[in-house]
C-alpha cells in the first residue's frame, strides 16, 4: 500500500523532515569512543579507583531542575548555584559548589514572575555572594509578558542573540510561567522538548525552578512529570525552621550529598553547618 502524497497545502502547514538528513544525524557509531558531557556545576567530589572526581551538579548540553514548595527557597538556591558558577568569594558561602570551564561564558538569569525592583535584588545577591559585579552575568526580568513571548524571548536569547555561542548557565525562575497551563500535557512536552533542544544546540546548561504540588512531593502538573523524566538532576528544596534541606531525589550521574543551607546576616544563603552532613 502507497503512501499517500503530499499536496502543496501540506507542505505549507507540515513540517516536512529530511529523514536522510535526520538519519546520518541520530545514528550512534558504537566504536566510538565518546567523552562524558564536561561537567558544567560541581556540588563535592566522589572518588573512583583512587582518582577524586566532581559531583555534576549540571553538565554542559543538559538541563537540570529545583523543586519546592512556595517560600521554600528555592530562588535563594537558585542565586547560590549561579554565584558558584561564577565563582569568587562564594566558596565562602557554599565551599563545595565549583563552576568548571567557565572562562569567558555568559550566565543568563531569566525571572518570570517578579517586579524589576525584586529581581534587582535577587541579582545583586548572586554579586554580594561572587564580591563584584560579574560583566557576564544578565538578569533579566520578563513579568510584563504573556507566557508565549516569555517562551520565544528565551529561544531567541539561546538561539539568535549576541549571547547565542558563549552561554556557559542559563536559569529560568520558573518554567511554569512559561506555558499558559501546566496541565497541558502537548503544551507540557513543547516546553521540555525546547529545554532539550536549547542545550542540546547550544551547550549550555539550563537550570529551571518548579512548584511542588500541594500535599504531594511531585512537581506541578503535567509540565513537573515531564521535566522531572528528562532532566539530567531534579533536586528537592524543602523549608525546615530555619534552615532549607536540599536533597538529591533524581540523578543521572554520582548524586551529590543532601544538605542544608540557611541565611546569614546580610540574607545571603550558605551552607548550614549545624546540621548534620548525610552521604
């Protein structure tokens, strides 16, 4: 049985695809040998047949997420991931998180929700933790728009800006306002397969920020369950009196230690060393 043809109306509505072109790209030559993605965000070190290793965090080309419930701290793990991305002084708050290969990379900080005043402020934490203001890191702020452009806008930020060959981290706080209903399972399976996408053009690694459903320990919706099958590491935030707990729950590589951080004086995050260390 034949196939049937394409009209010139499909082919100006439907993507058509090179399967040729397609098949050259997806094949996987087994007898070659492939290094792992370079990590791009170490959180400790793991040591195998007597040489020490980092603990991925992130790695180049992948995507990773921070689950918690609102006023969880989420956005302040958030501020210490990208400040030991950077580095400088923040190994004074968080000594075992380490940026690797970042010479010359941007870092692009996406904030969907919050006014200028307060993602300002969440940006001069992440400076306040590094002690300078970082020339490569861009905040940006992109509560005025509709879930749809906010979507375009990052593609574009990835794809086609000034940033587009050099973005080391980028993060998107939160990936739900990014999609109109996070219960949209084809709207849901768009947003992750951008995700992929992105970093997988791009090299970059992408860190986005979830709601925990209420009462549940899963992420919000359909958009959670697809972002948690496919990210690379999905950790956990959970508030505890003063201190928040971060946990592990879904790793691809050597899971990092669960810990707790708590914030200082000033209102930085650091590592709460009070609590106890669980391996």
């Amino acid at each position: 049985m034949s196939l049937p043809r394409l009209t010139d109306e499909d082919i100006k509505t439907e993507k058509v695809l090179d399967f040729q072109k397609m098949h050259d790209n997806c094949l996987v030559d087994v007898s070659m040998e492939l290094p792992p993605p370079p990590v791009a965000l170490s959180i400790g070190t793991y040591t195998y047949k007597g040489y020490e290793y980092p603990i991925p965090f992130g790695t180049y080309g992948n995507f990773s997420c921070l689950v918690g419930a609102s006023k969880s701290m989420k956005t302040f793990l958030k501020s210490a991931l990208i400040a030991g991305y950077i580095g400088g002084r923040s190994n004074l708050y968080f000594p075992d998180l380490k940026g690797h290969e970042t010479e010359g990379k941007y870092i692009i900080d996406v904030d969907t929700e919050q006014s200028l005043w307060h993602t300002q402020r969440v940006a001069r934490r992440v400076c306040d933790m590094v002690g300078a203001n970082h020339e490569l890191y861009k905040p940006f702020t992109t509560r005025e728009y509709d879930a749809k452009e906010r979507f375009q806008y990052i593609e574009w930020l990835m794809m086609e800006s000034e940033y587009r060959n050099n973005i080391g981290l980028i993060t998107i706080d939160g990936a739900a306002d990014i999609m109109d209903s996070v219960n949209d399972l084809d709207e849901a399976n768009k947003i992750t397969q951008g995700m992929m996408n992105w970093t997988t053009k791009t090299n970059a690694h992408l860190a986005t920020v979830l709601h925990r459903n209420h009462g549940s320990d899963k992420p919000t919706g359909h958009l959670g369950s697809s972002i948690m099958k496919k990210a690379e590491t999905v950790a956990f935030v959970t508030r505890e009196d003063d201190s928040t707990k971060v946990t592990p729950d879904y790793c691809r590589n050597y899971p990092f230690s669960e810990f707790y951080f708590t914030l200082n004086e000033n209102h930085l995050p650091h590592i709460d060393e009070s609590k106890e260390f669980l391996v």
